[in-house]
C-alpha cells in the first residue's frame, strides 16, 4: 500500500510525535515503538481524524519531555497503516511517509503537540543538465552496491527500487533513509530542498562511508593474515616434534619445563592457599601455547612465587657477648640503640621462634650513622641486610607493587627484597622514611602502614602476587632527620629511638678509631707517612666542620691524607704530622670561627645556650639602652617563638620594676635594642627566655652578668622557669668554651644522667625553679635584684624544644 501525495490532501495542523535517534523521509515504510503518553495521545489524536500525524526528530534524543524548542522543525508527515497495543502499555504502528513539512507554529503543546505546518516542495536552484543528473543517480548505485559487498548489512531489494527510480530527490531520500546515517547528517539531507544538492551530499556520505569500510575490511584482513601464520607456525613446530620424536633426538622441552617448574613449586614449601594459587596459574599455563603473551606473564608470576623465601630463615646468633662487641666495634656510643637489639635478642633466645620482629625507628641529624647501625645490627645477629631508599618514593606502587595487567609489571620494594636476600627474617632498613612523598599515584606513606604494623604485616598482600606473604619474621629500622615529617599514623607503629648528634670528644674518639685508618687506606698512605695528634684532629672538627655528624669531618681528614699523599710522591716527604700548626697549611684558613666566653662580667650581656642540628651552641645576648619612650627593638634574625619570650621578659621587668629596683622613668626615656650575634643564622624556640630576661633585667638596673655563667630555660610572665630540650648537647657546648657554672629548669634535673660522666663531674649545675634563683645567681650584687619566689599552681610543665 502507498500513497501519492500530489492527490492525497495535507491538512494545515495535524498531531506531532517526536521521534528519538532517527529522521523519517518520504516514501519510507517503518514501523515505530511509541511509549510515552504525550506521543501516544498524538498518535490516538491522528487515528481520530485523518490518520495522518506529523513526525520531527528530536536534537537531544536522552530529553524525556522534549520542549519546542528541542525538536527540528522540519520533518515528514506520515500515514498510519496499522496500529497494535503491547502488553507493557507502549504502542507500535506502522507508518509510511507521504512529505516533507515545516512547522509555522504550535497550536497545542500539552497533553499531547499539535502543528500548523506547511508542505515542503522540491525547488531546484538552476536546471541541471540531465547526463549530470544520470552520472549523480549512477555514482549513488555504484557506491550502494560496493557498500553491500563490503558487508554492510542492507536490504539487497534497494537496488532493484533504485533501478525504477529517475527522479534525484527521491534517489537520495531512498538512500539516506536505508543507510542509518547520523541524525544530524540525516536531518540536513531532509533538508535540502534542492533534489540536485541532496543527491550530491549523499554521495558524500556514500563515499565518506566507503573509507571507512575499506579500513576495516583492511584491518580485518591483517588480523586474519596474523593469523594464519601464527597457525602455520604451531603446526610447524608440532610436526618438527614429532620428527624428533622418531628420530629418537631428545624429548618434549616443554614438558620437561613443565616437570621442573611444578617440582620447584612443591618444594618452595609454600602456604597452603599460595601453593593452591600457585597450581591453578601452573594447570593455566599448561594448556597455553609457549609463544602466546600470556604465558610468558604467567610464567614470570610463578617465577617469582617459587623465588621468595616461604619458610627459609637464617638462624638467630643469639650470643650477646658476641653481639655487643660487633655493635662496640662498628660504632661509638649509641647506647640506647644496642640495648634495644640486645634486649630483642635475649626475649628471642629465651621465647624462641615464635616472636615478632620490632619495628624501629632510628632519628637524628644527618651523619651519625643510623644507617650503617642497621647493617651492623645485621652483622650482631647473623641475618641477611638489605636497604631500601624510600627518599623521594611518590608511587604507591613502589611498595604494594603493579597488577599483573599493566605491562612490565612487578612486585614492590619489599617483595624484591626479600626475593634478594633469600630468606624471610632479613634486617630491612627503610632508609629516609620522612621523606616519602605523595602525588596523583597515590600515597606511599599509607601503604607502609600496612608494612610496618606487627598486628597487620603478618598477611601483607602484594599486587603483583595478589597472596598473603608473611612480614612479621623481618626487623624492620626506619631511619629519618625529621620524625615530625612523618604521618602520625606511620609514626605511631614504630618505636621511636633517638640517636642525638656526636660530642667534640665523641668525634675525636671515632676520628682516631675508625676515620683516620679508613682514610689512610683510601688514600694509599701508610702510618709510617702520617700522624695525627689529637690537638690536630681537634682543629680540623673546630675550625672545618659545623656538623652533629661525620661526613663532613670524614672529607676533611680524607683531604689531608690525600695532600700528604701528593707530598709523599711530588716533594719526596717522608712523614708529616697533623697538629694545629700543620692544619692550616693542609687544608687553608679555617673556615669556622669559635667565639671565646666573655672576659669580665658587663651589664646587658648573657651567655645563653642554644640546641642546634650540628649539636649545642653558647650564644651571646646584647642587650643595649638609647633614649626613646619605651620600645623593645629585636634584631639577629629571631623567630617568632623567641620574639614571643624577648616581649614576655620585657612585661615581666615592667610588671616587678619596684622589686627589681628599675628606675619608675625608665621606660619613659630609654628604647631597648637587644640583638644575637651571627645575625645571618635563623634563630628560634623559647629557651633563651631566662637569658633574654637576665639580659633585660641587667640592663635596666645597670647590674653586671657574671662572664663564668651560661644559663639556658623557658620562662613565664609569673617568673616560672620551665623545662627545654638539648640539655646534653647545651651543656657540652659550654664546657667546650670552658663555661663550668650552667644554670637549668629544675625539671631538667633528670636529663644530666644523659651527660658522661667525664664531663658531667667537670660541671656546676645550678637547678632553678624560678627568676628569683636566677638572679640571685647571675648577679653580681644579687641582693638588688633578688625579689619574693612567684606562687607556683603544682602543675610541671611539658618539655618544650629549645632555641636554635
């Protein structure tokens, strides 16, 4: 059934029923699934009348309620040929285009779109000659006809339909309707008006969609070619088997691969669940052919599980005697650090096998060996080392490891550590751990926490190996510069042991055990070539060196040695010998320079102690007084902590003038300056808050500081003083400059143990609970300043950082 539209008449409104991801041309015969209830009204609206309904596509086809505005205003009016209710409530009818139409207006939009239209005629530009019209018509069935032999799944009949048409219009109205073109692309062929001009764009989609074609007909045919080769190949490879076979030239390679491969996963003496995990990948890999990209993964996976140290364990040296004097000989000092190793190794020697390994946490300034102590502890306990530099580590994966998916993938640090070490209860030193970063590859710092959680590491589950492995057998040392760069969650799992920086006395210890001998032998020179003396390893830490480690003193004996060795072999020297004549000459001026304590006592001018990287420092506090109205002025490059304590002392003098004697004008007519030395250095903390006080105090009633004190303490506008930190490395400072008289919060008492006793006996210290016991002390007439104790509240203060 068809119908003419040149007889058939066209009504002005008529229903519209939006249509979604298709556009309907004239003469084309499709049935349509019709769901919502708008369309459904339309569709009843036209059965009503004339059975005629006017059909738009929609631009967005994901709109639900589509508005005027989202629908294409020309499109086709159609005839319903048949109608059938389905069962889930939709409508399908079978409609037939009849011809184009353009919307003048919406007469009705709810419940259902109602249209005035008017009807579209085809309008042809300028004549065309008719052999180009026969070449367009021509072009489009040959395109057509490639197209279907290229496979492209269209009815065959559309051929002989286009043979009985002439007209172009209708050409390529045919065509755009049959070929499920784009919406778009289909809405701009309905809407050229000229026949000529709609043919030729067809004709470019023709070919546009040739190109296409003729690419994947070409890919396709690649991949076939692909292959067959590689079927060619596999049977190849099999007759060549089986000719070798008869020829009684060796067996299957493959198979005995296989054998071994399975005999190494049985006797890796793996955990139940891994071997099981482990027999699947193997039973998988079987039946894979050798040169598929599969099995080559597959097989690096079972490579690397029948790799790792499942049960394999070093044994414990459990003497401790033993150990204590691999721990002596390697290192100096480090007390705290050996007792926690021995300490593990007695609960092991005493619990056995079934034991955790700690977790710990080795901080302090960089140079004092906490790296080379893991390897040491290593060599105590008779365990494999490995180390693992974590410094700039961003990627999570560097430490769960890559899936099996990714290309070259492979399992974390700590897998390959162990896989390197061969057994499972190595010492592994996480060097650097408080520098791990972060970035859009995740957070390795989080996945640590897994690592070092002896509740958790036991079933530490890898990416790459995606089964548990077991941790906890490991000694895991962490080492950093700066614990508080470490997440909290990280540093809550470890035990935390501080390794503080090395004394003069402990440098020239370790200088004349270790340093001195290495560099000699680095340096191809013998002892017969070189001494030091002590005064001369002395200057060389002194006047070359501002450190808490060694590294830098290291390089600086190796220069000397490597310039006595140019002596030795240019000018003929037999023997030199390092002193502090000779330093200078080797190795230049110094380039440090050691302030001498004062020499008399003055008014305005502190010794102050201060806790720096590179150990303890003996700062002088100047306090000066210019006419003025009162002003506190601070310079020397001060944080805003020390700030804080200079602008506490000063309230604290004005709030006791009478008590300390201060003139009642003195802040009217004096401004106060008070400045650090070595200005170019930041300076910071609070601990030079009863130096900066005693400074203030001596200034404004003009009272002399002894020259033989240095006195280091937090304090409190009631006059508390308060306990710091360094007092070690403070007091040490001190008596290095020959200062023997420190002044310390009482509540440092406890941190003198820390100081040998070598030095500890050479020392005065004056405990000081308040301002009142400072000044009785510092003040040459004491009596002046001396005031009533401030009341205490009985709480202790916690310990506070000191200044820098």
């Amino acid at each position: 059934m068809s119908f003419d539209d040149k007889v058939m008449e066209i009504p002005q409104n008529l229903p519209m029923l939006p249509v979604r991801d298709i556009v309907v041309f004239p003469y084309m015969i499709i049935p349509l699934f019709v769901g919502r209830e708008a369309s459904i009204r339309s569709v009843e609206d036209a059965l009503a009348k004339n059975r005629m309904i006017f059909l738009a596509s929609q631009k967005d086809i994901t709109e639900e309620n589509p508005s005027p505005d989202s629908i294409y205003t020309v499109g086709t009016v159609a005839m319903i040929m048949r109608m059938r209710k389905l069962s889930d409530g939709r409508v399908k009818i079978l409609i037939q285009g009849v011809a184009k139409a353009r919307v003048k207006s919406y007469t009705k939009t709810a419940p259902s779109f109602e249209v005035a239209i008017e009807k579209i005629e085809d309008i042809q530009s300028a004549p065309a000659p008719q052999t180009t019209v026969e070449a367009l018509i021509r072009s489009s069935k040959e395109q057509i006809e490639r197209i279907i032999a290229l496979g492209r799944p269209l009815s065959p009949d559309i051929l002989l339909v286009l043979d009985d048409v002439t007209d172009p219009g209708r050409v390529a109205d045919l065509i755009a309707s049959n070929l499920g073109i784009k919406t778009q692309d289909a809405q701009k062929v309905l809407e050229t008006a000229d026949p000529i001009e709609r043919l030729k764009a067809v004709n470019e989609i023709l070919k546009a969609e040739l190109d296409v074609m003729g690419m994947q007909q070409k890919i396709r045919s690649q991949a076939k070619d692909e292959m067959s080769k590689s079927q060619r190949e596999y049977f190849l490879r099999e007759q060549m088997k089986a000719i070798k076979s008869e020829l009684g030239e060796g067996g299957d390679s493959k198979s005995e691969e296989m054998d071994e491969l399975r005999d190494k996963i049985v006797a890796a003496a793996m955990p139940p669940a891994v071997e099981t995990e482990a027999l699947k990948q193997f039973a998988r890999l079987e039946r894979m052919h050798p040169d598929a990209s599969e099995a080559t993964m597959v097989r690096t996976y079972l490579d690397w599980l029948v790799d790792l140290p499942w049960s394999k364990r070093s044994p414990d040296a459990l003497d401790l005697n033993e150990a204590r004097e691999i721990l002596d000989e390697d290192h100096y000092e480090l007390t705290k650090a050996k007792d926690r190793i021995l300490e593990f190794l007695a609960v092991r020697k005493l619990k056995g096998d079934d034991m955790k390994g700690p977790i710990l946490c080795f901080a302090g300034p960089p140079g004092v060996g906490k790296t080379s102590l893991g390897k040491s502890i290593a060599r105590a306990m008779g365990r494999e080392y490995h180390r693992i530099a974590l410094g700039g580590v961003k990627d999570e994966a560097e430490i769960r490891g890559h899936r099996r998916t990714y290309v070259g993938a492979m399992p974390g640090k700590v897998i390959q550590a162990l896989r390197q070490v061969k057994t499972n209860n190595p010492v592994i030193v996480l060097d650097e751990i408080d520098k791990l970063g972060s970035d859009f590859r995740g957070d390795p710092s989080a996945a640590m926490l897994e690592v070092l959680d002896p509740e958790q590491n036991h079933s530490f589950r890898d990416n790459y190996l995606n089964v548990d492995f077991d941790l906890s057998n490991a000694l895991f040392i962490a080492t950093a510069n700066v614990v508080e760069n470490i997440p909290a969650a990280l540093r809550d799992r470890m035990e935390m042991i501080n390794i503080p920086g090395y004394t003069e006395n402990d440098k020239l210890l370790i200088t004349k055990k270790h340093l001195v001998r290495r560099q000699i032998e680095n340096n191809g020179i013998t002892s017969q070539n070189i001494s030091f003396t002590d005064e001369g390893i002395k200057a060389v830490i002194a006047g070359y060196t501002r450190e808490a480690g060694l590294r830098n003193l290291e390089r600086e004996i190796g220069s000397v040695c490597r310039k006595v060795a140019k002596q030795v072999v240019m000018d003929g020297v037999k023997f030199v010998e390092v002193n502090p004549t000779t330093v200078p000459e080797l190795l230049g001026p110094p380039r440090f320079l050691r302030d001498d304590k004062l020499v008399d006592s003055q008014v305005g001018i502190v010794q102050g102690l201060a806790w720096t990287q590179a150990g303890g420092e003996v700062l002088m506090i100047e306090a000066l007084k210019m006419k003025g109205k009162g002003n506190l002025i601070l310079t020397g490059q001060l944080g805003d902590v020390m700030k804080e304590s200079a602008h506490a002392a000063m309230s604290y003098a004005k709030a006791h003038m009478e008590e300390l004697g201060i003139p009642d004008d003195f802040f009217e007519k004096y401004d106060i300056h008070v400045h650090l030395p070595a200005g170019a250095i930041p300076k910071d903390g609070p601990s030079a808050g009863i130096t900066l006080t005693s400074a203030l105090v001596s200034l404004m009633t003009d009272t002399p500081v002894r020259n033989d004190i240095a006195m280091t303490g937090e304090v409190t506008l009631q006059g508390r003083v308060l306990p710091v930190g360094g007092i070690r490395e403070k007091c040490l400072a001190a008596l290095n400059l020959g200062i023997t008289n420190l002044i310390i919060p009482i509540a440092n008492q406890k941190d003198i143990s820390d100081i040998p006793k070598v030095f500890k006996d050479k020392i005065n210290f004056i405990l000081a609970e308040n301002l009142d016991e400072v000044f009785a002390v510092v003040f040459e007439r004491g009596e002046k300043a001396a005031r009533k104790p401030a009341k205490k509240d009985g709480k202790k203060s916690k310990s506070t950082a000191a200044a820098a």
